[in-house]
C-alpha cells in the first residue's frame, strides 16, 4: 500500500487539473486524497513505520521512551493522530485562517466600496495606457492583497471600463500574468509565498529585496509585446461607461468612512510582516489583529448611520461570503503533503533529486514550469517537506546552504512557483478565477498569452540568475 501513497496523490493533482472536465470540485478531490493517504498510514502502518524504518517514526520513539512498553498498535495510532495528524493541522491552520481572513477583509473594502477611492484614478480611451495601467495596477495590489483578490477586484474594475467584451478578454489575460508576478515578490502575495513565510523558509524583506526585480521583469517583457502586438486595428476603446456604485449600499456610506475602510483594509494586510518582526507572533494573529480593528471600525460606523439593520452591511452578515470551498482545498492539499511526509515519501524524493538533479536552482526552475499544469500549493508544500529548512551552523557545505532560510533555493522557488502559473490558464488559482469570470477558453490564453508568459517567466529567472546566483 506504499507505493499506492504517490500514485493516489498524482491521480489527485491530475483530477484537480481536470475539474472542468470532469465536473467535481477540485476541494472535495483535495479532502478525498488527504482522508485516503491518511487511511492508508493507519492501515499499513507495520510496514511503513516498521519495516522501512521511518526515521521520523523512530525520532518519535526515541523522545518518547515510555511508548516503547506500549503495543505496536498503540504507538501507531499515537504517532498518527496525537503526532503527526495534529502537528500537520496545527501548520495547516496558521496558513488557513490567514487566507481566510485576508479574503474577508478584501471582501469587506470591497463591498463598501473602498476600491472606488483607487479605481477612479484608472481612466483612458487609449487601449495601449489602459493595459499598462490595468498591469500595475494588478501588480502592486497584488503584493499587497494577494494575487486572486488583486484579479478578482480589477477585473470587477475593468467590466466597468470595458464593456466590450473582445477588448476585455485581452486585459484579462495580461491581469492573470500581472497578478502572478505582483504575488510572487510580496509574503503575503500568494498563497505558495505564504507557505513559505509562515514555515520560516523565507523572510518578508529578503523576499521583497530579491524577487521584486525579477518579478518586475516577468511582466514588463510580456505587456512590452502586448503593447505593439495586441490592439492593432485601433488604440481606442469602443466604448466608454461610467462607473457604477461598487455596492448598492454605498451611497448610504460617507466617502470619509470609505476612504479609512480602504486604508485599514491595506493597512491590516500590509503591514503583517511588521507585526510578525515586532511580536514574533505567527502571521495570521496579525491579519486577525487588523480584521478585528475593521470590524470594530465599521460596527461604530453602522451606529451612527440612520439606516435600517437589515440595510446595515455589519461583518457579521458578510461572514458567509467567505469562499470555504478554496479553504476546504487547502486543507486538503496541504494535509495530503503531510500524509506523504509522515510516511517518508517526501525524503524519498528529496534523496532521488539530490542524487540526480544536484541543482537548486533547476529544481526550482522545474517546480515553476510544473506549475503550470500541476497545483503550485501541492508542488510547494511537498518540496517544503522534501527539503526541512537547514540551520545555520559554521561548516555548512554550499550545497546545504541554498536550504537555510532565506536560502537561494528558497527565495527562487518563491519567483518561480508562482509565476510559471500564467504559462498556463489553469496554472494558478489566479488564472481559473478570471477564465471562470470572463468564460476565456483555454485555447485562446493558450495561442495567445503561453508564449508571452513563458517569454517572462525565463526572462524574469535570468534576471534573477544574473543578480543573485
């Protein structure tokens, strides 16, 4: 039952990648493959543990001497559920309550329309100014909100200035590249970045320092193109609307007031990883620290403002807006790494690459263009428990080196998971959220937008290579 441990997890991946084809949602593929990985642990445990040899069964044993009197059985099912099941879950939820509170905030500035106070600024009739202000705009937002609420706010924002839909399909491809590369230099840009700055692997300022100019790359080498290549029979837009309220509720609501919603909102997202250098509290206390201030913010608000309750937009009504379908999938994801690394899979692999491919930076090159077509979470948390962060101690090989924190591995690992997601649509969960909300068919990003994406994506890692490698 072993050997069925990676089999079942590639089938997984395979079927999440699918999930458009075959009509189930990819978090209850995600759960189903966790809850089946840790069965089989439970199961075959004897051979797992046992006649493997697994040195983190055996570390267990050895800070736990008193387990040794115990029944095989009874260290079994120890080490799985009071050991590993609740260690993995305890990481998991830090991620998990940091996404989910990162979304509820961006939810809540944008349904009081706090956006509004930026959007405004974003207006041309020139089709070639708009892409470049849509691009950076999706950039920045992007390092300060995270990828997909970046998109999912500025392509909200260009339905508004764009209402022809074969103009509109253009940007929102560029959106999807934009927004991956603002993710992949900011810690709480992705998904992947946070992974890998709530376990320590990288810092919030050297992933700032190293990535930004890379990440810079990664998109102005595409949008340069597409500034020539995309809108050739005519630079202006066809048509031009005025912007809609963000939210019918809005007009109730003072500028003032929605103006220092949008500023707590970045704020509390923003400033995190200061909160995590001031306190060395875990990120997502911070994230919670600044949904509180909101909450209590907008309740005073609501106090003041003659309204009727039922019209008052309070938090508490805005709770079931949270996406629990893409919680539930990282959950799943993540707990699946954990059964693998439980069971020493994930050494197994790290030993065959360290063997075969004794390159960090290719097999972060490589994890980048799997991206691509494999889930960028699962690929980053198993190469987290491929390779536990090194420490640093006097005599580290070189080798050893690029796995310290803020290691070389690490940093580009960081650019290239999340940004070999635009190569292709259904790469990043960024890319899936836009083709779901424009309806782009996987073929036109493909003709059209790969080729600009993996130009940028080797641009953006040459770059990287020429700075720091």
């Amino acid at each position: 039952m072993f050997i069925l441990m990676p089999v079942i997890f590639v089938l997984g991946i395979l079927a999440i990648a699918l999930e458009d084809k075959i009509k189930i949602n990819k978090a209850a593929i995600a759960l189903f493959m966790a809850i089946s990985l840790w069965m089989i642990l439970m199961f075959d445990a004897y051979n797992i543990f046992i006649e493997r040899s697994n040195p983190i069964f055996l570390d267990f044993l050895t800070q736990n001497p008193d387990m040794l009197n115990q029944p095989a059985h009874v260290q079994f099912v120890n080490f799985i559920t009071n050991r590993s099941i609740v260690f993995h879950l305890g990481n998991v939820s830090e991620t998990l309550f940091f996404v989910m509170c990162s979304m509820l905030i961006v939810d809540i500035v944008d349904k009081h329309g706090g956006f509004r106070a930026v959007t405004g600024y974003i207006r041309t009739e020139n089709k070639r100014k708009l892409l470049w202000y849509i691009s950076f705009a999706t950039f920045f937002f992007s390092a300060l909100l995270d990828n997909l609420a970046a998109a999912i706010v500025i392509m909200a924002v260009l339905r508004k200035l764009v209402p022809d839909r074969t103009d509109r399909l253009k940007y929102a491809c560029m959106v999807i590249i934009a927004a991956n590369a603002g993710g992949s230099w900011s810690p709480i840009g992705d998904v992947t970045t946070i992974l890998l700055w709530v376990g320590k692997n990288v810092t919030a300022m050297h992933q700032i320092s190293h990535v930004f100019i890379p990440a810079l790359i990664n998109m102005l080498v595409p949008l340069s193109i597409a500034h020539f290549w995309l809108f050739k029979k005519g630079t202006t837009l066809r048509v031009m609307s005025e912007e809609e309220q963000a939210d019918e509720y809005v007009p109730e609501i003072p500028t003032r007031s929605r103006k220092i919603i949008f500023i707590i909102g970045i704020l509390s997202l923003a400033l995190v990883p200061v909160f995590q250098m001031l306190t060395d509290l875990p990120p997502f206390l911070g994230v919670l620290l600044g949904l509180v201030i909101l909450w209590v913010y907008t309740d005073i608000m609501y106090s003041k403002l003659h309204m009727h309750e039922s019209q008052k937009l309070r938090i508490a009504q805005l709770l079931p807006n949270i996406d629990l379908s893409t919680i539930f999938f990282f959950l799943g994801i993540l707990m699946a790494v954990g059964a693998l690394e439980t069971s020493g899979q994930l050494g197994i692999m790290s030993a065959f690459l360290d063997k075969h491919v004794h390159e960090p930076y290719l097999i972060s090159f490589v994890i980048g263009a799997l991206s691509s077509c494999v889930d960028n979470v699962a690929l980053v948390a198993a190469t987290m428990g491929m390779y536990p962060v090194v420490e640093q101690t006097v005599g580290l090989s070189h080798y050893a080196q690029f796995f310290m924190s803020d290691g070389g591995f690490w940093t580009f690992l960081a650019y290239c998971a999340v940004t070999g997601g635009s190569i292709l649509i259904i790469g990043s969960a960024t890319g899936v959220t836009v083709m779901g909300i424009e309806k782009i068919d996987f073929m036109y990003y493909t003709k059209r937008f790969s080729i600009l994406a993996l130009i940028g994506y080797c641009c953006g890692a040459a770059t990287y290579m020429l700075l720091f490698a």
